[in-house]
C-alpha cells in the first residue's frame, strides 16, 4: 500500500493511504469495534510493531491490527479475572514443568505480523525460544479472552482466526457478566458452558480443569469482598 504526503499542506506530516477508506470501513475491517478504541496517531494503517512497543512501554495497552493501533477495552475486574485464571493454570504447569504461563500485556506476534495480547496464555514448553524475546515470536497453545463490553463478536472473531492461523490450538472466551464461557478448539466445533459448566485444558494441558464456579467463587472473595 504507497503512502503519500501532500507538499505545502499544514498536514503534510500526516501520511494519506492509497486507496482511501472512511472511517466506517476502517472500523468494520477491526471488527465493528468503538471509534474511540481507534489511536490516530501513528496513522491507521501505518503503524508498526515499534510503536505498539512504545506504545505500551508508556502505560498504553494497545495491539497492533492491520498497521492500526488499537486500544484493549480495560477494567479492573476483568484484568484481575486473567490475572486469577493465569494463577490457577500456573499452580498446575508449574509442578509439572509444562510451560510458560503469562498474563495481559505479554505481546505475541501472529503470522501475517499483527501484534495480538490474550488476557492470560499457556505456550507449551518446546516451544518457547531461549531467550525469550521482547515480543514473542509464537502463538499461544492456549489463548484466554476476557470478554468487555467493549469487545464485539467481529473482533473476536477476527482475533480467534489469527490465533488458530498462527499455532493456537485452544481458545477460551470467559463472560464476567453471565458467568460463561465459550470454548474454541482449532479442530472443533465451539462450546457454550453455563455457570455450572468445566473448563477443562484438552487437548493442550490434559487433566487440567476447573468448574466456573469455582473460579467466579474466588473472583467473588476479593470483588464483592464476601465473606
């Protein structure tokens, strides 16, 4: 795509891309996502996976989409939800030294370059690289999306696409709200699990498994400061 600069414009400095898109295009190509989730600046469609670095080396916590910065939807309950879930699958992996456990803001690079940041991720161990890079040059095995209001089914759906593309081979899509969660696996058809449902980690960490509500039970001891 040839980016142009207009001489003798105020704005020159602001690159133009060839062809041109409205705003609403540009909006359904990220998933229909809020206008305000969209960063200006680098240029959508020229940014570059050093600016998502920089970016999120300030305090920002955005991926890189088809050269566009985009802003993850944040809450604090939600990121303690990840940071629970990477907790409990780390309890099981550690002992059985399986792999590496990471929470948000770890950057993974898919395989058309987009720069992507599950909620929380397991990356089996023969496939980690030593040393672990800044980035890292691999998909997830198992990839955890904590659903936000301010998530559409498009962009997960784009997301879980890039994740299976690039080597995932599980996907878990938890709702804070209805207590769900929805499981994708690369070869199979999704599952809905209700409030009394099991997320269980086949077929990439056999044996591992915990009820929903259990997980929502200990999410619930800190958030509603029960009992």
């Amino acid at each position: 795509m040839s980016i142009l600069t207009l001489p003798g414009n105020p704005l020159q400095d602001l690159p133009l891309l060839l062809p041109r898109k409205t705003i609403a295009e540009l909006l359904q190509e990220l998933g229909d996502i809020p206008a305000e989730r969209v960063r200006l600046f680098p240029y959508p469609g020229t940014a570059t996976e050093e600016d998502s670095l920089s970016v999120n080396e300030q305090g920002g916590h955005c991926e890189l989409v088809d050269g566009t910065l985009v802003e993850l939807p944040m809450s604090f309950p939600a990121d303690y939800l990840g940071f629970l879930i990477a907790t409990i699958l780390h309890a099981f992996i550690a002992p059985r030294r399986l792999g590496l456990v990471v929470t948000a803001r770890a950057q993974f690079r898919m395989i058309h370059g987009n720069i992507r940041e599950p909620d929380a991720s397991f990356t089996r161990r023969e496939r980690i690289p030593k040393p672990l890079p800044t980035v890292g040059g691999w998909c997830p095995d198992l990839c955890i999306e904590i659903l936000s209001p301010g998530n559409t089914a498009p962009e997960m759906s784009k997301k879980r696409t890039e994740y299976f593309a690039s080597g995932c081979q599980l996907v878990w899509e938890i709702d804070p709200e209805s207590r769900t969660a929805t499981v994708y696996i690369k070869t199979g058809a999704p599952m809905l699990l209700d409030p009394a449902g099991i997320l269980t980690g086949d077929p990439v960490l056999p044996g591992f498994q915990i009820p929903l509500a259990e997980l929502f039970q200990q999410f619930d001891e800190l958030t509603l400061q029960t009992e």
